[in-house]
C-alpha cells in the first residue's frame, strides 16, 4: 500500500513515490527564541508521523530540519540579554530537542542551523544576481525580482495578472520584512544590509557586511543536503506563503531546474479552546504548561495528532483527558494481548513492520487510514475497533506493534502515568527516591533499610530498569 498526502501545489492527492532510493524530505524548522508551543508542535508530530508511516511503508526517509538561528527575533532577544547569539540560541535549541525527544519524535537526519551555512546561502544569492533574479539596493541588502520569475505564486495560487511586476508592496515600499500578507507581495530581502540593532550578528557579503533574509536559508540548506530537486517539504500552513513561494523563487531560478519540491505538506493550525493561540489572550501552553498539570508528553502527543493534519484542531483540557484515557485502554489492552502471546514488551517495542505485514490482519484498515492522507483520527478509531479481536496472533501483535511505531505512541511511558496517578504522598516520593539513589550508589543498607521503612508505611517499590513505581500494598 503506498502513502499518499495531500499535496499543496497539485492540489489533490498524490501518492508519494521518491525520486532515488531515498525519500527526501525537508521541514522547516523552529527559530530558537523561545520554547516551541504546543502549535508547534502540533506541526512537528504531524512531520514525524508522516517519516515513520512512510519507514513503515518500506522506503528510506533521509529528513532534513533546519534550525532557524538568526533572524530579527533571535537577534532582538539575546541582545536584550546581553548574550552572544550562539549562546542564546543554543540554550533554545537544546530545551527544543528535550522536548521533541519527550514527545518522542526521532531525531531528523540531518539538522543543520542558518549560521553555519551562510557561505551555501551567499553563494545562492550571488547566483540569483549574476543571473538576473535578484539586484543589490543602495542600503547593502539584495532583493529578489520576483517579475522575473513566471510561476512566482503557482503554490499559493496568487492571482499573477495583478502583481507581475511589483517591485514596491502595496504601499510603494521595498519589503524588507520576512513575513508579509498577499496583499502587499513585492520583491523580498535575501540578504539584508547591516543595521545598527543588528549589534555584532553580521557577515561579510559582495554587497557589503549584512545577513540573511529568512527565505534564504531552507533554498540553500535543502538542496546541499537533497539535491536541487527533491521529494517533500513540509511546515504550518502559516508557512506556505510568503515563505515557501519565496523558496520555490529562489530555488528553481538559482539551480535552472524545476520542480524544487514535488510534494508539499501543510498541516493546519493548532487553535486552544476555540481562538488563535497568542500571547496576549494568555492561551499559548508550551509542553512544560501542560506537565505541570499532571499530564504525560505521551498524552499530549496523542492529543496533538488526535485531529485530521489538514484541519484545525481545537486544543482543549477535555481533548487532553480523552487522549489520557485513550492510552491507558490501549496500554491496558496490549498488555492482556501480549501475555496471550507470551512476548515481552521489549520485543514488542522492536516492531517494525513493512508494510506487508499489515494484509490481512486485523489492523489491516488501520493502516490503509494512515495511508490515505495520513489520517490519524481514523486509523486511531480503526485500531480501537480491532482491539477486542486481539487474541494474540503474533502477525496481528506484528502488525499493531508498526502501527504505534508509525503512530509514535509508546506505551511504556504509560506506565508511569499509572505512577502518577496513584496519588502518592509527596514525603513516600521523596523517601522511594532516596532509596533508589542509595541503591544507584551501592549504599544498598540504606537501600534496605528505607525500603523496610516504606514497606511498613504501606507501599511497595518496583524497580525498573531506568528508575522506579511506587504502588500501595
Ligand atoms: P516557527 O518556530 O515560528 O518558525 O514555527 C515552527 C513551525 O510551527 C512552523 O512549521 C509553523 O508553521 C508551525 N506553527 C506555528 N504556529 C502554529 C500553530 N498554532 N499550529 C500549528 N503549527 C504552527
Ligand atoms: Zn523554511
């Protein structure tokens, strides 16, 4: 069976066949001034389980994520702090893989940041004005010429009639920003001249010293690490225009070749409780938020791609709580399932099936789902109808083992939600936890001895391999 997504520029759905051996796919990824939202990644998950569904189809993914590192934001907020813009980004961007590796998504391929590709994007930009695509202003920054390319807005179905030879936006300025509505479309910055609030954050260009503009980057990183042309590029909804029109731009008038992308990938945004999520209405949550109020990264994945990737999905504490108790049935199922068949959860965890082993088993539409324009919601409801009928067939124990890989649902950290949930006293944690810090370094009298005291309060500890549950006796 093979994968097909929706795909933005054909508008239809198109199966994915990879050009190579390899399928190729490039993400934008997150611009490291700050958590990531739960927004975020509401995109990102979708990404991740778009990758593993096609690994479960057979096909190699090489994926490639960017980080964005220098920009207007980036810049603005660790001068602010007064911190180096490499030290600034590189704390976000670690506390971004702490909580991508907590909502257990793999690590793409490659991750490769703006800053340390500033020669790949300068070489693009001297291409783009040696070959007439782009043209220096008077302040040092570079523009594209966007009248110079003829399919400029063929992915966001702009209207071309009206705006083929704007070099100035609506209001009769050059754009410098990096983001902008249709509206006010105009030739855009590629590299931007040097300016005062840009304090030390500059590189030396032929035009002078300056930066990127925003677009630049994902031209020049996608096609050094997949090829002028490649298979996938995918990001919010938010980014299909100006930010990828732009990158078609720029792409198909530096390398001569076309199409940049055959399939683009637009997931669509995350909303909290029926509005935007912003700031100022004081509903933006990040994964830390949501911990902090009891719930698991498991559970808020699982509510993450509860919702089809194409539509909006309303976040809400009721969605959080359904999805809790969606893993704790799924979790409560499986591991009946597998004692039936007598496999430990360790080799359940290795399952990775291609996707031959999905015919004829009981998850059979539940992986025909996933297929179909990635639908989550379905193949989630196709699995819960199965699951009565899971009597420990190992094929169908096979075939569930790939659909939660491809799903990224692992349900040993459920186990510790159990944990959480069985209310235990905060001075009984802190004594299990001395007890296994103790054991850790070898102090196993103390070991014994807090257990013999826990043991007399009424709860028992279970070591596992990588820490602990308490449970009442
Ligand atoms: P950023 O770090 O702002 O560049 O965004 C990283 C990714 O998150 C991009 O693919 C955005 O399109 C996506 N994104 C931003 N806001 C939302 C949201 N509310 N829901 C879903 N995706 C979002
Ligand atoms: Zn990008």
């Amino acid at each position: 069976m093979n994968v097909s997504i929706h795909n933005t520029i054909t508008r239809r759905k198109d199966v994915l066949t990879p050009q190579t051996d390899t399928f190729g796919m490039y993400c934008c990824g997150p611009t490291v001034y700050g958590p990531a939202h739960i927004g975020n990644f509401r995109t990102f998950v979708a990404q991740d389980v778009l990758r593993r569904t096609l690994e479960c189809s057979g096909l190699k993914v090489k994926h490639v994520r960017n980080i964005t590192d220098v920009d207007d934001k980036t810049i603005r907020e660790s001068r602010k702090l007064g911190m180096t813009l490499k030290d600034f980004t590189k704390k976000w961007e670690d506390k971004f893989h702490l909580d991508c590796d907590r909502l257990n998504m793999l690590r793409p391929t490659v991750e490769p940041r703006a800053t340390e590709h500033i020669a790949e994007q300068l070489d693009m930009v001297s291409k783009l004005v040696a070959n007439g695509h782009a043209y220096p202003a008077k302040d040092g920054s570079v523009y594209f010429k966007i009248s110079t390319f003829a399919d400029y807005g063929k992915l966001a179905g702009l209207d071309r009639e009206h705006m083929a030879t704007q070099s100035t936006n609506s209001a009769g300025e050059v754009n410098n920003a990096d983001e902008y509505e249709r509206e006010s479309v105009s030739d855009f910055a590629l590299w931007k001249g040097r300016k005062p609030e840009d304090g030390e954050n500059f590189w030396k260009s032929p035009w002078g010293e300056g930066r990127p503009g925003w677009h630049i980057e994902c031209s020049a990183m996608s096609t050094k690490y997949l090829g002028d042309t490649f298979d996938l590029h995918g990001g919010g909804i938010d980014l299909c225009f100006p930010h990828h029109e732009n990158e078609i731009a720029q792409s198909e008038c530096a390398t001569g070749k076309s199409p940049y992308v055959s399939y683009w990938f637009h997931s669509a945004h995350l909303m909290v409780e029926g509005q935007k999520m912003s700031k100022s209405l004081g509903n933006l949550y990040t994964l830390d938020d949501l911990v902090a109020k009891g719930y698991t990264p498991a559970q808020i994945r699982y509510a993450l791609m509860s919702g089809h990737y194409r539509q909006q999905l309303n976040f809400t504490f009721k969605g959080l709580d359904d999805a809790k108790s969606a893993l704790a049935k799924l979790a409560k199922s499986v591991k009946a399932a597998l004692g039936r068949a007598k496999m430990s959860e360790a080799d359940f965890k290795k399952l990775i099936a291609p996707e031959n082993n999905f015919a004829g088993t009981i998850f059979e539409p539940a992986w025909n789902a996933l297929c179909d324009d990635l639908n989550v919601p379905r193949a989630l409801g196709e699995i819960f109808g199965a699951l009565p009928k899971l009597d420990g067939k190992s094929r169908d124990i096979a075939a569930l083992g790939s659909l939660l890989y491809a799903l990224g649902i692992d349900l040993s950290s459920e186990s510790q939600a159990e944990q959480t949930e069985a209310d235990v006293p905060e001075e009984i944690k802190q004594m299990a936890q001395a007890r296994w810090d103790a054991k850790k370094s070898k102090d196993f009298a103390k070991a014994d001895e807090l257990r013999n005291k826990l043991t007399e309060l009424g709860w028992s500890v279970l070591d596992r391999k990588d820490g602990f549950d308490i449970k009442k006796i």
